[in-house]
C-alpha cells in the first residue's frame, strides 16, 4: 500500500509522539521535528509507509542517542498483557470454539500501537473482543486451512501482543500437530515485537522464533534475508499480524495468507471499505 497524503501528517505525528514518550527537552523536540519535517519533503509517495517508518525511526534515534525509542513503554505493554493472561485463558477455555477465541485474543491485543492515534485500553479491549463481531470474518476458513497445515508462519506485529500470540500459538500446537515459525522484525522499531521481547516471554518453548532481518515496522519479503524467505515460500498457512504488516503485504493474492487486525487510520479503512475501529480476518484484501 502506497502512502498517500495522510501518511505523510500521520508519520510526522508520529515523530510528535516519540518526542512526548521520550520527555524531550523543547529544543532537542524541536532540532526532531525540524528534521524529520525536512525528511518527509523527501519521502517517494510510491513506498509504504513502514518503508518510510524505516527511514524517519533512525532519524530520530540518531538526534536523540536513543536506538529503542519505545524501551519503557515496551515494557509496560508486555506487564500489563501478561497481567491479563489469567482472563484471556479463562476465556479460552469456555469459549464453545476455543480456536475461533485463540484468533480473538491475539488481535485483541492489535490495539496496542504507538505508530497510530488510536489511544488504547487494553483491559477494556480485551474484554471486548470475545463478543465483538468482525467486519470481515474469514476466521472459519482460516481454522479449516489450518487443520490440515504442517507449517504455519505467524508474522508478529507488536510487542505486548506476542503475549497474546504466544497463547493463540499454544492453542493452535494443542490441537494440532503442526510446525509454527514466529516472524520479528531485525532491529527495534517503533514498539515492533523483536527476538528480545519474544525471548523474554519465552516464545522459543512454544514455536521457533525467526529473526527476519526485517527492519521495516510491516514484512517486506524483499528485505528479509534467505531463512524467513524461504520459510514464507513454503509454508502452508501464513497468518499476518497487524496493520504495519497488511500494509507490506495487502495486493498479493495467495489463499495462504490471511490478515488479522483491527482498523486504526482511515486510509487503511478505506482500502478494505471498512471503518476505523473495525476487526478484520482475512485474505486476498
């Protein structure tokens, strides 16, 4: 998905909200703003916009001598998913379609985004999402694919969610005898899911946990190196986390891959032709 001219406002209000979340003084927030203004005036229209997340990121972490610039809120997110885990598998367990409720927990957790406006509560979303209707609901064919995968490729999104992924995978691995591989991006960016935070819940007990070298907030398969290139090739079932990357990924038609996350912006709403807010599953949009 290209950017088009709300990307552009979007990501330099991202750079405002970097600015906030690392307490910058006024004249190092203003040196960002300045230059990553000048940044955007650069940007080819014809990228995505995790392509240009990808250029503006480092930008920011050079001014301000902070590589991971969502260190701490990182942390928070992961606390306080974890310290939701009690309910989500109470849920789970007394849900009439423990798979369907798996997907719902892992996109419940979608919300936790610092690349959008959307403000979130967690804990309010949480018990939102196991009653909530999808706009797009391709979650039944999903779960059939799935009952006849061997392999199945998770491209994670953000950290705080992989607590709910890590669930959904061991649901998946309970009913099913099936490889899973979890995508993470190369490097920190924005509040993306990394092989530290995946190793830090101890995602490797449940699955293998692939570093893609991505260094994009959404998979680019261009950018990742050999490993996950060829796992993303041959896999039978390939479930995309998250707007970041839908984003990356959106136009390609493979009946392997299905999307799930929620709506945050409109210019995600109106490619799908739903609304901000909306919960999606599925694949071929």
């Amino acid at each position: 998905m290209q950017l088009k001219p709300d990307c552009f406002v979007c990501l330099y209000n991202q750079t405002l909200r970097v600015t906030k979340a690392l307490e910058c003084e006024e004249a190092c927030a203003d040196q960002v703003l300045q230059k990553i203004a000048a940044l955007l005036a650069t940007l080819d229209p014809h990228q995505t916009p995790p392509e240009a997340a990808a250029v503006l990121y480092p930008k920011i972490s050079q001014i301000v001598g902070k590589e991971d610039l969502y260190e701490r809120q990182k942390i928070e997110s992961t606390n306080k998913a974890l310290s939701l885990l009690d309910f989500v598998w109470e849920r789970i367990d007394r849900a009439s379609d423990e798979l369907d409720a798996a997907l719902r927990a892992a996109v419940a957790g979608n919300v936790i985004d610092f690349a959008t406006q959307m403000s979130f509560e967690l804990e309010e979303e949480i018990q939102r999402i196991f009653d909530a209707s999808f706009a797009i609901d391709e979650k039944p064919q999903f779960i059939e694919k799935l009952s006849h995968a061997k392999s199945l490729v998770v491209i994670g999104d953000n950290v705080g969610e992989h607590v709910f992924d890590k669930v959904m995978i061991e649901v998946f691995k309970e009913r099913f005898e099936i490889d899973v591989y979890y995508f993470v991006r190369g490097r920190p960016i924005i509040n993306d899911v990394t092989i530290v935070e995946a190793a830090e819940i101890d995602m490797p007990k449940v699955c293998e946990v692939v570093d893609t070298g991505v260094d994009t907030p959404g998979f680019i398969y261009e950018r990742a190196n050999k490993r996950a290139q060829e796992l993303f090739d041959s896999a039978d079932l390939i479930l995309s986390k998250g707007m970041g990357n839908f984003e990356c990924l959106e136009g390609r038609r493979d009946d392997r891959l299905y999307y799930l996350f929620k709506i945050k912006c409109s210019v995600v709403a109106g490619r799908v032709g739903k609304n901000i807010g909306d919960l999606i599953c599925g694949k071929n949009l």
